[in-house]
C-alpha cells in the first residue's frame, strides 16, 4: 500500500461574485515510502489547495486520501489533527514561525501537538540544520535562510513518515534555493520521511529524480457555476 493514496479528490471554493470555482479535480495520485517527488505548477493552479488538503488543513468536497493506511477525508477536524501532528510535517512557503519564542521553543511547540517534547532531539535536529549555536535566537534574529531551517527542523520534530513542502525556496535567492532544498532532501533521508514539494521553480525542479507536472495530475476544468 502507497504511504499517500489520493482518489477522485474534488475541492472547490465560492468567488466573492457567488460562483463555485473548482480548483482541485485529481482523479488519482500516489507516493510511496520515503520517495521524493516534485510537483511544477505556476501560481494559482491550485498546488498549496492540494497540499493543504492532503494534510487535513482543508477538507475535501469529494474523494479520498488515505495517508499511512488512515483515511485522512473521513476523520473530524480532530481527527485530522491529530493524524497530521504524528504523521505529516509542513514547511510553509512564509515557514509560520512564531516570533516570540526561540528557535529551540518553536520546534519543541511543534512537538507538543504530537507525542510530546523531546529536548534532545529538538536540540539535534537544530544543530543538523546548522542552527546549534543559534537555539535561543528569536526568528527576527536570524536571517531568513536560518528561518527556513528552523522551520525544516520543526517539520521533522515528530517524525513524519510524509513532509510537504510548499514552494519553500520562494523566499531564498538562486544560490541558497539550491543549497535550501539539498538540505530538505538529506534530513527527510536521515529520518526517513517521504516528501512531496512543490515548486514553479524549473531549477529547484531539476533536483527531483521524481518530478510532474501538476496539470498532468490536476484536471479541473476551472469553469465557474452557479451556486
């Protein structure tokens, strides 16, 4: 069975002119085990819609997605949550760090809302991603490379076996784009987690074995209807 199994999944939002547009219509996807895969799409086709619906942040209006053999569409918001805290981290494109605690106090509240706070490897994970001697500097106190790697720390804190990562290089330069994702790569490796990243980057793209087109996966028809 595929880590990520994704069936008929369908999710459309209201326009402010009353209109449903649909933005996701894929029939099928599936990601294995500890696979990296890419998916390349311009701004607007729907990629963030998709990963936040794979992660339980949005809820489906038809289909399923089944995640470590746990039906993600069919849990309550609680649910959900909880299957995402133990199963799934999230890398933001703006990373969501919060700015009154420390580097170390972020990922280890990342923690809490999984199997608990573990200090120890809170601490490793920082010192992997080149962060061990900035665990108590605030967000605002780093650059924002260093915030970047602070919030892949943070994705990996629980041990995911699946890490989205949403256009995560969009903030970075060319040069530390490249190093950015080279890091994500090994640290899911080193911990055995899938990842599924998205990007409209071509040259962050060329770093995947494993790479699509989101179109190709996403066959909306992007025609509005009435409510």
């Amino acid at each position: 069975m595929p880590l990520l199994a994704v069936s008929e999944l369908k999710k459309s939002f209201l326009t402010p002119e009353g209109f449903h547009q649909e933005v996701i219509n894929v029939k099928q996807f599936t990601l294995n085990d500890e696979v990296h895969m890419a998916l390349e799409g311009e701004s607007g086709l729907g990629k963030t819609t998709f990963l936040n619906l794979i992660a339980g942040i949005l809820k489906p209006d038809d289909g399923r997605i089944i995640i470590a053999g746990q039906a993600m569409s069919d849990l309550s918001e609680l649910e959900r949550d909880r299957l995402r805290a133990t199963t799934i981290g999230y890398i933001f494109q703006t990373f969501n760090l919060l700015q009154g605690y420390t580097c170390l106090e972020n990922v280890l509240l990342g923690m809490s809302f999984g199997p608990g706070a573990d200090k120890a490897f809170a601490e490793t994970l920082l010192q992997r991603v080149g962060l061990g001697e900035h665990l108590k500097h605030r967000p605002r106190q780093l650059s924002i490379g260093q915030q970047q790697r602070v919030a892949v720390a943070r994705a990996l804190a629980n041990r995911p076996k699946l890490v989205l990562a949403d256009e995560p290089t969009g903030n970075l330069d060319r040069k530390n784009a490249s190093k950015s994702v080279t890091l994500i790569r090994e640290v899911c490796r080193e911990n055995g987690a899938a990842l599924l990243l998205v990007s409209h980057d071509r040259e962050i793209l060329s770093q995947f074995e494993n790479a699509q087109e989101f179109g190709d996966i996403n066959k909306t028809s992007r025609e509005e209807t009435s409510p």
